[in-house]
C-alpha cells in the first residue's frame, strides 16, 4: 500500500545497475515528428542477461525509441551507450551495423526467397562462406528449428517464423537485442511458450534485450525491468514488482487492468472509504483523495458480516478459468459498482448478499484531482 502522504516519481533513482554496470544506457532522449513531441528526456539502463520492457499503449514512442537504440533514426536529443561506447548523441551518428545490435520487428520480416537457414546466415556476412551455413544450423539448433532449414518462410507457421527471425537477431552475436511487438500475433499457448524460450536465450547469452509491448501480463512475465511511458513522457520505471505493488499514479495503477476507484477521505488519522479504513495518515481531516483497489484486494466473507466489513450485493459472478469475478453493489450505496478477484470457483446467485473489506497491500491512494 502506498504512503497517504504521497510522494513524487523521480525517474532518476529507477536504475535497475548502476550506469557502469549497464550493457545499454539511454539517457534523456527526446525526439519530435514535426510538431509532434514523441519522447521527452525518457532514460533508463539495461545490464548484461536482463530484459527490459518498453510497456505503452500504441503511440506512446516505444518503437521511436527502439529504431533510435538501433541506429535506424538519428537521434536528436539524448544519449545512446552501448557496451560503453558513445553510440548516439547530437552530431554523432554510429551506423546501425556497426552497433552490435540485433533487431526482430513485429512481421519477422523474412526474405522470403531464401531458405530458413539462408536467412539467420544473412546476418553473417563476416564469416567466412564456408562457416556460414554451419553457424546458422547451430542457432536455428538452439530455438528448436533446425530440421525446418530448408524450409521457405511462407512454410512456415507464424511461430516458426519468429524463431527463425530470432535465430536471425542472434546471429551477429549482439551485444543488445531489440525486440518489436515480437509475440502479438501469436496464439495463448504458443504466445507463452516463445515468450520462455526468447527468456531463457536473453539469460544464456548475457546480452541486454529490449522487447517492446503493449501487453501487461507480457511485462510483468518478461521484464527484469519495466519502462512504462505515455505519449512520450516517463510515467514509472522499476522491477515488475515495484510497478504493480507500487505504482505512483492512477495511470499506472490503471494499465495494469481492472481497478476500483472509491471516495476517500481523511477522519481520525486515517483514510476512509465506503469499503472501511485503507491507512494512517498526517493529511488534515475532511482531506479528500481517491483509492484505488484492484479486484484481488476485495475480501469475502461467505458466511456472516465482521466488523469493519461493508454489505455488498451480487450483480454477475462469472468463472474465468482458476479464478472468479464478482461485480457487486454497495447496498447503501448503489451507484458504487466494484469488482473482485477470488481465486479457485465462487459463484454466489445474483442477489445474494455479502460483507466486504480491502486488503490495504493492495490499495492505492492519490490527491484528488482539482
């Protein structure tokens, strides 16, 4: 649970290593499309073996950021490391080969008149002719793809073709790996499954790996560190933990899914809210803020009313899968909608009735807005 008293997001003490540390360090960069400002001073650090997601709604300057780690934009304000190498600043421009960089877009982008294995060795021109083959073979080996290397990419399924076009990424040996979008148009179960195997390739290999997302869940069973951003601007950095169990504003609370949003106010040193007490606090009394509680901080109680619990109103009960939701009604209180989140099959009939409290770990509060 957050501090009542509230308190500033710096992103300058959210670095997951110290700068020397890190295999990647991009440090206040800005960039604009005409008039339009799509980065403003975003910075962040990604260490050797750990993988740091871009997460954001769609427009909020993750692929920008990506192609300008890559070399593919020039970079207009900002700071670019690599391995500590200066590889971007204002005047300075490191060609994108020669950044140790390996990028898979979001279509695999695969030539499709070439065979599996001619695609990963395409990437090795530095090798000798004779190596390349063998050095291919070895990586599509390592994502399970080497008995499809004679195979053309349109043979291949779209789970394939990710392989491959990682096998491709991985091919030059990078130093930082740079991932668009690369799982979105993948199926549940394949989905995860290549999201593991691309997980445990990043920690085998020790390089800084960069997925842009705009799924959540994908962060939070991805990410080392999570970069949250909204048009542009720095919203949270931190450990996937300290980002959803720590979030510093409604925004961030709210991209990661369902959420509760009740009337708080300050009586006798403490919050208050419709559902009871969320904390101790030094604001004034009569001081109204807002609270937010995910669905899983909503208690049940199945059997009788405890002190302290508020009489809630089943409106829907609807199974999903190892869990169940619940949208109620405060009795009292009808026009306060709220959901929660139970863990295994509970599906009380519509109309029933209910006491409820919060779990204060997992509520959050904030000013309220002028």
């Amino acid at each position: 649970m957050l501090d009542s008293d509230f308190f500033s997001n710096n992103p300058a003490h959210c670095a997951p290593d110290g700068e020397a540390a890190s295999l990647l360090s991009v440090q206040g960069l800005s960039h604009t499309w005409g008039s339009e400002q799509v980065l403003d001073g975003l910075s962040f650090n990604v260490a050797a073996g750990k993988i740091a997601c871009l997460l954001g709604a769609s427009g909020s300057g993750k692929s920008t950021t990506l192609r300008l780690i890559a070399g593919l934009e020039r970079l207009q304000a900002g700071r670019i490391d690599i391995g500590g190498r200066n590889v971007a600043s204002p005047g300075m421009q490191v060609p994108a080969q020669d950044r140790s960089v390996g990028l898979m877009f979001q279509d695999y982008a695969l030539f499709p008149h070439m065979r599996a294995w001619q695609n990963v060795a395409y990437g090795l021109h530095r090798l000798p002719r004779t190596l390349r083959k063998k050095r291919a073979m070895e990586l599509l080996d390592e994502v399970s793809m080497a008995d499809l290397a004679d195979a053309f990419p349109q043979q291949l399924s779209g789970g394939q073709q990710q392989r491959v076009a990682l096998a491709r990424a991985l091919a030059p040996e990078p130093k930082v790996l740079l991932l668009d979008e690369p799982f979105s148009g993948l199926d549940g179960g394949l989905r995860s499954r290549l999201r593991d195997m691309t997980l445990h390739v990043v920690k085998e290999r020790n390089i800084a790996a960069i997925v842009v997302t705009h799924d959540a869940d994908e962060a939070l069973f991805m990410a080392d560190w999570i970069v949250l951003i909204e048009k542009g601007h720095l919203l949270q950095q931190g450990l996937p933990s300290q980002i959803y169990y720590e979030p510093r504003s409604p925004e961030v609370v709210k991209f990661f899914g369902d959420v509760n949003r009740l009337d708080g106010w300050v009586e006798a040193g403490r919050i208050q809210t419709l559902l009871g007490p969320v904390s101790e606090t030094k604001l004034p009394a009569g001081t109204q803020v807002d609270v937010y509680a995910r669905p899983e901080a909503i208690r049940i109680c199945p059997v009788a009313m405890q002190p302290g619990e508020t009489l809630v109103e089943i409106r829907a009960a609807r199974a999903l899968g190892r869990q169940s939701v619940l949208h109620m009604d405060v009795v009292d209180v009808p026009q306060q909608h709220i959901h929660a989140r139970i863990a295994g099959q509970f599906l009380p009939k519509e109309g029933s009735q209910f006491g409820v409290g919060l779990d204060a770990s997992m509520t959050y509060v904030f000013p309220r807005d002028a």
